[in-house]
C-alpha cells in the first residue's frame, strides 16, 4: 500500500469521526426536538443510536465520494472497501460497513427487460453459482417464474397455483425484486439456503460482475452458458488464480483478466464472459450501526453511485 493512500485512509477515518460527532452533537443541541414524542431512557437511546448510524450512512456517502475523483478502477484496496473500527464516543459508538453489489449476481437480470422470458446466459451463471453453493437447481427455475410475466411454470419452478395452495397462501411476484430479502418467498428457498446465497445476490447493480471485488464462488460461475463448452469454464484453481494475481496486479480494464494465464485470455476473447465483467463499481450497500448502552439501531442502505452523486435506492432503519 502506498503512503498516498495510507494518508487518504487516514483522512477518511478522520472525517467518519467528525461527522458522528457533529450527529450526536446536533442531538444535544436539539435535545431529541421534533422526536421528543418518544419519552424514557429506551426511548431517548434509541433516537440517539438513529441519529449515529444516520451520520455514519453519511459518512460512507463521503468515502464513496472521494473515492470516485480519478477512479477508473475499483478494488478491495480502496478507501470504502477497509475495515473501519467502531468508533468510540464515550457513551455511544458508532460502526460503518461498505461493501459494493457489483461483487455479486443481479437476481433482476436472469430475465429479460419485457420479463416474458429468461436471459438464458444469466440463467446458466446462476444455475453454476447454485452448483457451486451447493444449492438445488431447481431454485433457479423457481426465480425464474417469480420473475417473468406469466403463470406458465418452469420444469421446478412455481407460480402463483403453487404459492396460493400453502397454509399461508399469496400470489407470484411476477415482477423484479425490490429487495434480496424476497427470495425468501420463493419455492425452494429455505432459510438455510437463503443465508447460503444471501452473501452473493443484488438486486442493485449494473448487472455486470468487478473482476477486482467479486468472490471465488462468483468468478466459478461467471463462464457458464452455451459457450462454456467450447471455452471451458473457471474452476476453483482457476478463480484462485485470478484472486491472487489480482492482489497484487488489479483489474484496470476487464481484458486484462487475460493476463493471468492464456485459458483465461481464450476464455475472454471467445466467449460472453467478456460482456458479464466489469472492473468498476457502482452501487454500494452501507450498514451503519449506532450503540447506546444496550440500545442499538442500523441503517441498511443501498446507494447507486454516478460520477460524485450518490442516489439512496433502498434504506431501511432497524
């Protein structure tokens, strides 16, 4: 790591704590304000602990931003992506994670934009990313028909027949997801294997995977499709491969992933894994996290990030 960088990690940290602070002083000053309706101890920590993640979502929204002047490129090396301790402000703390969706599969793009049927490319990543986790294919065609428009269901699939006939009935979706967290609706997806697939699925992202972010078990998948027989696919050796020499050699264009053998320089060339890669990063998930006591409340967001703006299109408080 350079000492330029180490200095911008520096200043980041720096500016995370000024702006938790200037939250919790703001709620001094007001003295909870508009929210004293809310009354006793639990009460009062509790708007406390809203306002620090507040100002830690903030914060990120800062790191993400400096991060993007001059940034071709997005790596696990970046100021967004390192850990930040949990900052301690005597009577509270306040913790931030960033993490970009662009490390995962897009459950929204496994069809096509009219939704009257699968991008069978996408469909034959996520079929290997199910393989590799060790999850039943059939929960593939399930996300399939709890997308599309119809009521017709796939070979292991199910639409709304199905759905309606369980001890609490509801209907298919039939329309993208709003949120991961729906995929626990669908057939198949038991909480097990919700939590299994949870760490590698959006519903947030440009649809294309970072080669420099995106996990071995994604990389795994990304060379599946009616072409991967004719280029061969990305096996375990192969994505550690490409994790490790990006470690030291990161991403700065997506063709570069032929620098790390000739199989993999083919692979691009020949087949579509070259328009499922990317090396940029632009949709972000922030859990910031403010404690009081015993009191504890989290902001999870999802921002989408364009040049020097960044657009909140999911944020939930817990």
């Amino acid at each position: 790591m350079t000492p330029l960088r180490n200095e911008r990690g520096i200043a980041l940290l720096t500016t995370l704590l000024v702006l938790v602070l200037v939250v919790a002083l703001t709620y001094e000053i007001f003295h909870i304000g508009a929210r004293a309706a809310q009354t006793g101890a639990y009460g009062r920590d509790s708007i406390r602990c809203a306002l620090l993640a507040e100002g830690g979502i903030g914060a990120a929204r800062v790191a993400l931003r400096v991060d993007a002047r001059g940034n071709s490129y997005d790596t696990l090396d970046e100021i967004w992506s390192r850990p930040v301790p949990p900052i301690d402000l005597g009577d509270g703390i306040a913790q931030v994670e960033i993490e970009d969706e662009e490390r995962k599969i897009n459950l929204n793009r496994l069809v096509l934009p009219n939704r009257n049927a699968p991008d069978e490319q996408r469909l034959a990543v996520f079929r290997r990313l199910l393989e590799t986790l060790g999850v039943d294919a059939a929960v593939a065609d399930a996300v399939v028909d709890w997308l599309d428009n119809d009521d017709t269901p796939r070979v292991g699939g199910a639409e709304s027949a199905y759905y309606l006939g369980l001890p609490y009935p509801y209907r298919a979706k039939n329309d993208l997801f709003d949120a991961v967290g729906e995929l626990r609706l669908v057939r198949g997806v038991t909480p097990e294997v919700f939590e299994t697939l949870r760490p590698h699925l959006t519903v947030h992202s440009s649809g294309k995977v970072n080669l420099n972010t995106a996990p071995k078990e994604v990389l795994m998948s990304l060379s599946a499709g009616a072409d991967a027989a004719e280029g061969g696919v990305i096996d375990s050796a192969a994505a550690d491969a490409i994790v490790a020499y990006r470690k030291e050699h990161p991403f700065t264009k997506p063709e570069e992933i032929g620098n790390v053998s000739s199989f993999l320089k083919e692979l691009y060339r020949r087949t579509r894994l070259r328009d499922m890669v990317d090396v940029q990063s632009t949709a972000f998930r922030v859990r910031a996290t403010g404690v009081f006591g015993d009191t504890s409340r989290t902001v999870d967001a999802i921002g989408i990030r364009s040049g020097n703006t960044i657009q909140w299109r999911f944020w939930r408080l817990e």
